[in-house]
C-alpha cells in the first residue's frame, strides 16, 4: 500500500504549483507577444520591406542583370533557384533573432517565405532594366527598317 507523508505532499504540492505558474506566466507572455506584434506591424513589415529590397538588389546584380542587359528573360528554372536563393538571403540578412519573429508575425515558415517569393516574383516581372532594353531594341528595328 501507497504512504504519502506530509513531506511528500508538499513536495509534489510545490512541484504542480510551479509547473501551473510557469504554464501561466508563458501564456501570458505570448499574448502580450502577439499583442505587440498586431501593434507593430507596420514597423515589422517596413523592416521586411528593407531586407528584402537589399536582398533582390544583391541577387539582381550578380544573378539577373546580364539576362536584363540582354533584353532576355532569365529560363523558368533558373528563376525558381534564383526565388529560393533570394529567400535564403533574406534569412541571413534577417538574422536568427528577426528570423524568429516574422516566422511568429506570419504563423509559419511556409507563409513567410510564401511572402518573400510573392515578392521577388514581382520585382521581378517589373524589371525596368529589361524593359528599357527591350525599348532600345525595337526603337533600334523601327530605325533600320526606316
């Protein structure tokens, strides 16, 4: 047959209690933690925003630019590398900690980079370089047709 004696009691008393307080305290910390990011969140994605622009110009440069001097789109396999390469930018340019948080701000991993991808992809498409290149190039066949 099972003995508690009152030292016991108290020790698991004081075992449950704790694990109890613990629970509540982290409960209470992520609720303000989700309360500040809603808050904040324009302060979040403006910080999104700058690395994600430092990133494209980085990749533009060494992994675009020659596609766009060339009036030419860059292969759709070369661009989903080039999208999963700009994404792991980003991250290394976010840092672990920053990281962290806008995995926290959009709910997982899957939506963030979801987010990053969107975002190079109309970067992108929007490629003034290629576009004034294509320009120059039919105003240069308009011109020896003539």
């Amino acid at each position: 047959m099972l003995t508690l004696n009152i030292p016991t009691l108290i020790f698991f008393g004081i075992i449950s209690f704790s694990i109890c307080f613990f629970y509540g305290l982290k409960s209470i910390l992520d609720y303000k933690q989700k309360g500040r990011v809603i808050k904040d969140f324009t302060d979040y994605t403006a910080v999104l925003q700058f690395h994600m622009n430092k990133a494209y110009d980085m990749i533009h440069k060494d992994r675009i630019l020659v596609y766009s001097l060339e009036a030419t789109k860059v292969p759709e396999e070369q661009v989903n590398v080039i999208s999963k390469d700009f994404i792991n930018l980003t991250e290394k340019l976010l840092g672990p900690r920053l990281h962290k948080e806008f995995v926290f701000l959009y709910g997982n991993y899957e939506t963030l980079a979801f987010t990053m991808a969107e975002y190079f992809s109309t970067r992108y498409e929007d490629d003034a370089i290629r576009k004034d290149s294509i320009a120059e190039m039919m105003e240069s066949e308009v011109e020896t047709e003539t």
